[in-house]
C-alpha cells in the first residue's frame, strides 16, 4: 500500500494559523504535486546538513535530537520545548491543544514566516522528535522495533488503513522518509554520547 498510488495520505484543509495550518501545509499530510513541491523544500533542508557531521554534533551536544537538528539548521536549539507540544497534535486523527497551537506561532515567530518553507522545516523537527528518541531507546535496549510502527492511508474507497512498519521502517513510496540517513546518523551520535557518560 505505501507504493501504491491508490493509497493517499491523509490530507488537512488550509488553514490560516496554528497546528491546522502546519497540517496543511507540510509535504507530509499532501499527495501528487503539491506533496513532490513541500518534499523538495525539506529535501533541501536536509541537504545542508551532513550526516556525518550532525552525528558529530549530537555526540558533542548529547542532548535531545530536536535540540541537535535545530542547532544543525540554525535555528535555537531552545525551540525543542515547543516541537514537542506540537507533535503531540501533529497527526490528523490527534486533537489540537490551545498549547500546540501558541507552540506553532512561537515558532513561526522565531522563523519569521509562515510559508510552506517554514512549515516544512517545523515538519523535520516534529517528525525527528519523538521518532528519533524512540530510536535511540531501542537501540540502547537492543531492540529492533521501528521508530513510527504503523502508519495511515486513505483507500480508494476513503476508508483509512493502517500500516504496520516493521519491515519498512522508514518508510516507501513516495512518502518514504526523507530524512533515513540523517535520523541514524543523529540517533547514532546520541546513543554513543549516551554510553560515553
């Protein structure tokens, strides 16, 4: 089903503000051209950065990925607090906080934009966040569970399915994880500053 492109993510309607807007406005909650467009803006975030050298970075900093990967994009390292309300509301079938929603505008305060650039960069980080710190707890615990275990498309016939994602843990299709060798190479580093304690 994640090859198949009769399957669609879900999508969100526009929306002016908030969480509802970054849903609306990040490749991952897109189809066709609109995701190909909102993909490529995080592709070439994630371009700038070398894995190698963001698993440098996360075993200097040792701290959380969310802090790692925003120093590694520019942006403060402090924003991670507000990252991690908002990925709480990120999915579509999640309810959107009042929290969430201030944590969206402070962070678009701090980007000082609220383009599908901005969205998408928001997009990396929540999406890093809690993923990336399930990473490093089961490769600590020796554990091969996948990070994101299941998730969602629209069939043809608009019911929506799940998808277990043992065997493809970041993903296929055109919504395969962009960022693959970026969030090992980030969990990597952690993991390894968290053994060198």
């Amino acid at each position: 089903m994640l090859t198949d492109p009769s399957y669609l993510v879900p999508t969100t309607p526009p929306a002016p503000t908030g969480v509802a807007w970054l849903r609306s406005s990040v490749a991952r909650f897109s189809n066709g051209a609109t995701h190909e467009r909102r993909r490529a803006l995080a592709v070439a975030a994630l371009a700038e950065i070398d894995p190698s050298e963001l698993r440098a970075l996360a075993i200097r900093r040792g701290t959380g990925p969310v802090e790692v990967l925003a120093e590694a994009l520019g942006l403060p390292p402090t924003i991670a607090d507000d990252i991690a309300v908002i990925a709480k509301s990120y999915q579509p079938h999640t309810t959107i906080t009042p929290e969430a929603d201030q944590a969206a505008a402070r962070l678009v305060r701090v980007l000082g934009s609220d383009d599908e650039r901005a969205a998408n960069l928001i997009a990396l980080l929540v999406q890093a966040c809690d993923a990336t710190k399930t990473l490093v707890e089961n490769t600590l615990a020796d554990r091969t569970d996948p990070p994101v275990p299941l998730t969602r498309r629209v069939a043809p016939d608009g019911t929506t399915v799940e998808i277990d994602l043992t065997e493809t843990p970041f993903g296929a299709g055109p919504h395969a994880c962009p960022g693959r060798l970026h969030a090992l190479a980030l969990a990597d580093g952690l993991v390894q500053a968290r053994r060198d304690r």
